[in-house]
C-alpha cells in the first residue's frame, strides 16, 4: 500500500514538475522577431527589383538573382515560413507576390532544382493557402523535372554543361519531394517510380564506406558506366563536403519518409553518425565548410550546412525508436545559428538573417557570407522543431493536398 502509494506520488510529482526551460523554444520569439525586422530590411534594400535575393556581394549590396537560379526560392519560402509562425504579421502578400514572380518557371528543364525553386515557394503556398493555382503549377514542375530523367541510367540528370556527360549530384536528392508529392497528386504515377529508382542508384553509387557522399558522380548514360567523381564545391575526394552531406541526410530521411523503405532509413542514419562522430565537427555543431578542415584552421564555417542538417536530424527524430541524439544534434546546431555568431545583427548582413555561410569555396565564390538557403532551411528547423516539442503535425510537402 505505502508502496503504491510513494508511485503514485512519484508519477504525480514528475507530471507536475517544471520542466527545465526549453532554451529554444525560449528563443524562439526573439529569434523570429529578429528574422522578421531582417527580412523588412531585405524588402526594402530590393524594393525595385523584380529579381530575388541571394547572398551579399562583396560590395555589400544584396545580390539578386533571376527565376532561373536554383536558388529563386528560398526568398519566397522564407516569407511563407513567417507567415506560419504568425499568421497576423501581414506576410502572405507579400509571399504570394514573390512566388507568383516564379510561374515563368512552372516548365523549367534547365536543370534538376525544381524541387528547391518551385517545392519551397509554391509548395510552402501549397501547405499554407492551398490552392489549385498552386497545384497545377507544383504538377507542371513535377512533369517538367521528370524530363531529365534517363531511363537507361535511371537517374536525373543533375547538370547540363562541361566537363560532365551526365552528371548527378547529391543535392539532387533534394528534388525528389516533388516528384513523391506529384504521384500522389493527380501526377503520373511514374514520378514516384524515377524517384525511387534515383534514390536507389544514388544509394548504391554515391557514398564512401563511413557514410558520407560525394557532390558529383558524372555516368556515361550509354553504358551506365561511372566515368569520373568530383569533388566539386567540396574540398577533396577524399574528404566530405559539409553542405553535401545536409542534402544527403535531408534527402535519404525525406525519401524514407515518403516510402517507409528500410534501406533510406539506415543510409541517413549512417550520414547522420558521421556528421556527428566527426573528431572535426566544432563542439557548437556548425561544421566548418568541408569536414576535411580542422575546426581550429582558419578555414570558414557554412551555416547553410548546418540548417540543412538541423531540419533534417529533426524530421529523422521523428522516424526512428529513439531519436533523442538526433534532437539533441539539432537543439545544439539551432541554439548556436540563434546565437550572436551567427544570427545577424538588426539592421545588417543586407536583410539576410544568418551570417557565415559558405557557397563554392574551390572556386572562391560565396564565402562566409549570407546565403538565402541558410535562412530558409534555419526558419524550417526552428518550426519543425515547435511542432515536435508541441506534439503537432506539421505536414510536409509530400503529405499537402
Ligand atoms: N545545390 C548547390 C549547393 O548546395 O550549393
């Protein structure tokens, strides 16, 4: 009886107790403040360019890009993940305007991004004020990505230009939300069968033995042989481009998500030990731009990288028996990015809300400097990981309607 009795008030204590203060959800309203008054600052600096911000030139002008850049879309996603975080604050104008300025695009095949330009304006228009405007053009760039695939190689091809014959990179991954979401959605059923079969032969061709992937695997689609490995934005074959294994991680746990295949399953839990056992990997969890750099060198960081890992070690949390040390991983990426060294101060950075983020290294382009993906995919993590500490659903691209 005593017995039962001390259970019993054992389980109504630590139902009652506080809970120690969750140090992002603390965070959460400044951090979404500060985006906030950034992006006004943004709007401003581009008011008369109909064109889509970037990153910051050298000169410290903001740069802006046209449709047709693979990252026209962050910009547009950037303003629906405000307008879900407070749906008061008068954004879903303006989102609207930025992602109506990307239908020229909706039969784009000039490369494999349609996932990132099209998935992260329309489809966050898609979750957030669904409509049949969105739909169509969501399925016309579903249909148009669909183009690039070979069906010799059964894979998309990534890029068209020199030195490649048919190039696929790890990025790519990426875009296959689109084509899943699409087959369910009055698509052909087929774009879920090039998504699948993309995934496997990325699966099966483009990781190293410790888990990590390359950025380029160039094929000759004739004869399906492998003709060259790029390093690429990357530092080395033989070392691990940071940004390359975000794709990785986001886009096996993505595609797991969308077909509950086993297999997905266990390549993004195999990226995801090597980012985190990396003896590289800065205590804070923002990898240095190349996991080949030696945290204490004076090589540069790339915040975009870890966004994209935050966001993703969050959607994984939620698909594995314990995903604590994945949550964990991306609290202590999230905490840092909301941190001064790398949030921007009010009124800088051009209106970007992160700073330190590294674009094309070997080609010294884009270094620590802002980037739009970087605000995108940290906006995503921060409401992501609301959701799950909320216990909400909050839908995917591939489960709108
Ligand atoms: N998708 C190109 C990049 O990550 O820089």
């Amino acid at each position: 009886m005593i017995r039962s009795l001390l259970c019993t008030s054992l389980v109504v204590f630590f139902a009652n107790a506080t809970l120690p203060a969750d140090e992002v959800l603390k965070q959460m309203p400044a951090v979404f403040e500060r985006a906030g008054s950034q992006t006004k600052v943004m709007l401003e600096n581009i008011k008369d360019d109909p064109q889509f911000p970037r990153t910051l030139s050298p000169d410290g002008k903001v740069k802006t890009v046209q449709a047709e850049d693979w990252t026209s879309g962050f910009f547009p996603g950037t303003l629906w993940l405000l307008h879900e975080y407070d749906p008061k604050g008068a954004r879903k104008e303006r989102a609207w305007d930025y992602t109506r300025r990307l239908e020229v695009i909706r039969h784009f095949k000039g490369n494999h991004d349609g996932g990132f330009m099209l998935g992260c304006s329309y489809g966050n228009a898609l979750r957030l004020d669904p409509s049949d405007e969105s739909r169509a053009v969501l399925l016309d760039a579903a249909a148009a990505l669909a183009t690039r695939y070979i069906p010799k190689l059964g894979m998309i091809r990534s890029w068209d230009h020199e030195p490649y014959q048919c190039p696929v990179i790890i990025d790519n991954m990426m875009n296959l939300e689109l084509l899943s979401w699409a087959a369910k959605n009055g698509g052909d059923a087929k774009l879920r069968e090039i998504a699948v079969s993309h995934s496997d032969l990325t699966l099966k061709n483009h990781f190293r033995d410790d888990g990590s992937a390359y950025h380029v695997l160039d094929y000759d689609p004739e004869n399906n042989r492998l003709r060259m490995i790029d390093a690429k934005q990357g530092g080395d074959v033989r070392t691990a481009w940071a940004r390359g294994q975000g794709w990785a991680l986001y886009g096996f746990t993505m595609m797991h998500r969308e077909t509950g295949r086993p297999d997905y399953l266990a390549c993004a839990e195999k990226v995801a030990a090597f980012i985190m056992n990396h003896p590289d990997l800065p205590k804070d969890g923002v990898p240095m731009w190349d996991f080949g750099c030696k945290p204490d060198s004076k090589e540069p960081r790339d915040a975009s990288a870890a966004a994209v890992m935050a966001s993703a070690f969050l959607d994984l949390s939620t698909l594995v028996k314990n995903g604590k040390p994945y949550l964990d991983m991306a609290t202590r990426q999230l905490l840092t990015l909301s941190s001064p060294e790398f949030l921007a101060q009010a009124g800088t950075n051009g209106g970007f809300i992160l700073t330190r983020s590294t674009g094309y290294l070997p080609a010294n382009i884009e270094i620590n400097v802002p980037l739009n993906y970087a605000d995108y995919y940290f906006l995503e993590a921060l409401l992501r990981y609301r959701a799950l500490k909320e216990g909400k659903t909050r839908i995917a691209l591939g489960a709108a309607k």
